[in-house]
C-alpha cells in the first residue's frame, strides 16, 4: 500500500508545472516510471517486451488495414491483452519478492514467454504484410500454427 502512495505521490508531483503541457509530459514520464518500478525494473528483457508489443499491435492495425478486416472490437480487445500480459509480469515480480527476492526467477520466466510470444505474433504480421521473411522462418511458423490447430503430433 505505501508503494502504491508513493506512485500516485510521485505522478501528481509530476502534473505541477507551468503550463499544461509540460504538466501533461510529466505524468508521462511518472507514469512510465512508476509501470517500470512496479514490473521490476527496466532491464533489457523489459524493454525488449514493450518493443515487440508495441510492434505486434501496430503491425497487427497495419494487416487489418491491408486486408480491410480492421475491427475496432479486436483492437480493444488485443490492447486489454497487451495489460493482461503485464499484469502478470507485476504478479510474477510480486511472487519472486514474497519467494526469493534477490532472484528474480518468476518475472525472468514470464518475461521470456511473453517475448516469444510477441515476436511470433510480430512475425506472423510482417508475413501478412507481404514482409518478406526467411523460408526456414515461414515453415517454422507453419509448423506450430498446425500444431496449435492440432493437425499434427
């Protein structure tokens, strides 16, 4: 409850400034600041997951785009997925700081699926995008595709 104080302490310290911009930027970079502290930090693992989520959602608009199958339902509902993820990267952290807080197993773990997670799905949209990609890389796609499908052991 006191880091959650702290936070809110912390991002409307942020909103005083001189105009309503420089305001608005300050809750910006408190916000971001205060999401990283509570996920543990921005390590490269991280940084590498909000990369490749922010990617996978503009590549994703972009296909929708180009195939005209663009939903605002889906988008709703693929950003609510993209703080779905996190939350459980915060859970993660919290379970490694009650279990072992000097190693961060949990979060690491967490971190790493949702990274290759990520990056298939970036992937599979450059690939509908018409982005083009190694041919190794395309039946590796293909082959877990069938097996999520269940066409094959």
């Amino acid at each position: 409850m006191q880091q959650i104080r702290e936070y809110l302490s912390n991002i409307s310290a942020a909103a005083v400034g001189s105009n309503e911009r420089e305001s608005a930027i300050g809750v910006i970079v408190a916000i971001i600041g205060a999401a990283g502290t509570a996920l543990g930090g921005w390590d490269k693992g991280m940084i590498i997951l909000i990369i490749l989520m922010a990617g996978d959602y503009i590549t994703g608009v972009l296909g929708a785009i180009k195939t005209k199958t663009v939903n605002s339902d889906v988008m709703y509902w693929g950003g609510i997925r993209k703080i779905v993820v996190l939350f459980v990267i915060y859970l993660a952290y919290a379970i490694d700081g009650w279990m072992h807080p000097d190693a961060p197993i949990f979060r690491t773990l967490a971190i790493y699926f949702y990274v290759g997670r990520e990056g298939l799905s970036v992937i599979e949209n450059l690939g509908t995008l018409n982005v083009p990609l190694p041919q190794k890389m395309k039946d590796v796609l293909q082959q877990l595709n069938e097996k999520g499908e269940g066409k094959s052991g």
